[in-house]
C-alpha cells in the first residue's frame, strides 16, 4: 500500500516537471517582434500617385513571416476603387528587418482615410503601433496668381497649383486647362479682346505649378472694358483664393511727343537701400529732352537732345521697335512681394550700356516705358532703364550682384532707374 501510495506521487511529480518544463519551453519560443514605422502617411491626389508603408522589425526577422492586415474606413475610402495596396500581408524574409507595401492612387476623389491593422500572426509579437492612418489627399487647388489686373496691349495671367496642405502641385505631363469668360464680363471677346493666338487655356508645363493664359487688346469702350476669367468647371480641382481674376481693359498709350526732364523717381530708394547716388549717372535738368514720332506698335523715331549724362546712355537718335509688354517689379515701393507694373518695352538700336563718356558698349537695348500721373494728376512718362551695365566703380557693384541672379541681359531688372518726363507743349 505504501508502496502503491510512492509511486502515484513520483508520477504525479514527474507529470508536474514536465507541464512545466513544457510551459517554459511554449513561452520562451522565439518571436519576431515588429510594428509600423510611422503613425500617419498621406497619399496625393493624382492617379498613380503612391506611398510606402513600412514595418520594422527588432532586430533581424528569425524567420520568413506574413503579417495580414485589416482595412477600416469611416469616410467610404475603398480598396480598389480609391486605392490599391501592392499585396495583402507584409512579407518579412529571414534575417530582413524592415518590410514594405505601396499604396497607389487609383482615383482622384475628395478627401478619405483609411486605417490599416496588423493581425495577430503566428511567430510574431506586435509592438505598441500596430495600426495607422492613411489619408487620401482631397482635390487639388487652383488659383489666379492676383485677384485683379490690366490689359494695355496684351498681358499673360498666372494661375498656381496647390495641394490641400499648401504644398506646390504639378502636372507629369504638359497639360492645358481651359479658360472660361464669366458671363458677369462687360467687354466682349474677339470685339474688345482676344486669347492670343487663339489659346484659350492655362498651359502648364510637366512639373510646374505655375501656367499661364493670355489676353491681347483690340479695343476700349466705356462701359465694356471689364473681363472676368476664370477656370473651365470640369476638372477635379477645387478653386482656391482667387477663382477668378478682374481684368480692365486699359488699352496701349501713345508716347508720341516731345518730353523734358523731371526727376529721378527711385532717386531716395537707390540712395537709401543701396548706397548709390543716381547723380553719378544722372544729373539731367529741365532743357534736356527728347522727341518719339511714330505709333506705340508700330515703334518711334527717338532723337534725343541731352547736355547732361543721359547723353552717355542715350547717345544718338535711332530706332526704338516695340518688344511687348514687361512685367516689372515695383521694388522701391516694398512690399513682399513688391507690387507689379506693366511696361511697354522698346528695343532701341544704339545705346551705351557702360553710361559712361569715356568707355563704350554700344549695343540694343530693352527700356521701359508707361504712362503715371505725379501728386497733381499730371500726366507724366517714365523711362524705366534696366538695361545697363555702367563701368563707374561704386555702380560696377551693384552690376555684379545683379549677375548673381539674373544670368542674362537685361541684368538689372531689379535694380532700374526711373526717370520721369513730361509733355512739351
């Protein structure tokens, strides 16, 4: 009996040590330990746009492993539809420590999101972030680049692409959105207006956010001198600040005439932001003056009748053909950025760029021209010069700054002098 009695209990014991040695052995299995690299991932909004989604593991994977997912959305984002996942589970390989699936737009949409689960799986252990959030971009964003503008002669309109978030949007290809006339326009196309050479549409080029439409005069006439464009409703993409742009019709201004000497306009900015004495270049007085015959588009027989330094710029008469229209900083007035004004550039055919009366560079040159009214509403004409390349030392300086920036003639573009005239009787 007592015998009976020892050996229950020796196998009882030997059937505990081995539940035991059995329960450590099941617990200390090794597991590859992972979780998702990143708590959120965003997904842009053109078809074909694509994410990686990673997960990462501790240490190297001690075996090949599939990890499954669950997809969830509260916001109707729908695989296959919206989107495409590149397979259905993670695949880890042994010794590997990070895997991935790409996630690729299949439809332009509004905003959605979806969250994506790792399951429980054989071998593994989920670390603390085992789910994320994708967030499927909402429509692009278009916008004119100002909420109003002029047509003198012709002008180009800038519209910009952005993301929701603010960030620049482009296009993979060369690609036109079409232009619309609101019917809130007083001015009629193809009578006061037309697109020039017919194209009626934004062009963008591949990879640029920016593109452009253009408009060229015909005629004014009060009361239908007022354009509204805007953007064709028919792509997927949601209008941002300015929808539309205002646009009055100006039309070109003759400078026919015989004009003298007034001022210096920018004299203070050049001296107060840069140092520089415009008198170095120019100390003109009331008696110079000059005389334009001719049509604004046609060009103007230009001949000058300087005494003081303008006369090492503009050293004898010539040819001044119109080039189109410019689109030029107003830097001396501030601002970020500054305002913008419209030029009517000539390409006069004999000009000294050096200023100088000892040294000479004598080539074509763009100025500037456009029609202002002083304090007084006194009609003036000012001469934007930003085609020079002066020798005299200080200003030699600043010539070489611009050359940082700008890599071609006309290299002062954001460094004119603007010199104002008015009429001879």
């Amino acid at each position: 009996m007592i015998r009976k009695l020892i050996y229950t209990i020796l196998s009882l014991l030997c059937l505990g040590i081995t539940m035991v040695a059995c329960s450590e052995h099941t617990e200390s299995a090794p597991r590859t330990e992972l979780s998702l690299k990143d708590p959120r991932y965003t997904l842009g909004n053109s078809v074909g746009d694509s994410v990686k989604i990673a997960v990462v593991t501790e240490g190297k994977a001690l075996s090949k492993v599939r990890i499954p997912f669950r997809l969830s959305s509260k916001s109707g984002a729908v695989l296959n539809e919206d989107y495409t996942i590149s397979d259905s589970a993670f695949t880890l390989n042994q010794g590997d420590s990070i895997a991935y699936l790409v996630v690729k737009r299949k439809a332009e949409t509004d905003q959605k999101t979806f969250l994506l689960t790792l399951l429980p799986t054989e071998g593994v252990k989920l670390g603390a972030l085992n789910y994320i959030q994708v967030e499927l971009e909402g429509y692009n964003i278009y916008s004119f680049l100002d909420r109003s503008d002029e047509l003198t002669m012709s002008r180009e309109y800038t519209v910009k692409l952005t993301t929701p978030q603010g960030k620049k949007f482009s296009y993979a290809k060369d690609t036109r959105l079409e232009v619309e006339v609101d019917p809130l326009s007083t001015a009629v196309e193809g009578e006061h207006f037309q697109f020039t050479r017919g194209r009626k549409y934004v062009q963008f080029k591949a990879g640029k956010n920016e593109g452009t439409v253009s408009l060229t005069f015909i005629k004014v006439e009060n009361g239908k001198d007022h354009i509204v464009l805007r953007v064709a409703d028919k792509y997927k993409l949601k209008p941002g600040a300015y929808p539309t742009i205002n646009i009055r019709i100006v039309g070109y201004n003759e400078f026919n005439g015989t004009w003298k000497f007034h001022s210096v306009y920018n004299k203070n900015w050049w001296k107060n932001d840069w140092g520089q004495n415009t008198d170095v270049l120019i100390d003109s007085v009331g008696t110079d003056r000059f005389t334009l015959v001719g049509t604004a588009l046609g060009g103007y027989d230009f001949t000058p009748h300087f005494t003081g330094k303008l006369k090492n710029y503009f050293t004898s008469a010539c040819r001044a053909e119109f080039k189109g229209e410019r689109i030029n900083l107003l830097q001396e007035a501030g601002g970020n950025p500054p305002p913008k004004i419209s030029l009517s550039e000539y390409e006069f055919q004999t000009i000294n760029l050096a200023f100088s009366d000892t040294q000479s560079n004598i080539r074509k040159a763009l100025v500037g021209m456009r029609m202002v009214r002083d304090e007084n509403g006194e009609r003036m004409l000012e001469i934007s010069l930003y085609d020079y390349e002066p020798v005299e030392p200080a200003w030699a300086d600043v010539l070489k700054s611009m050359k940082m920036y700008q890599t071609e003639p006309p290299y002062m573009l954001d460094g004119p002098i603007r010199i104002r005239f008015t009429r001879v009787p």
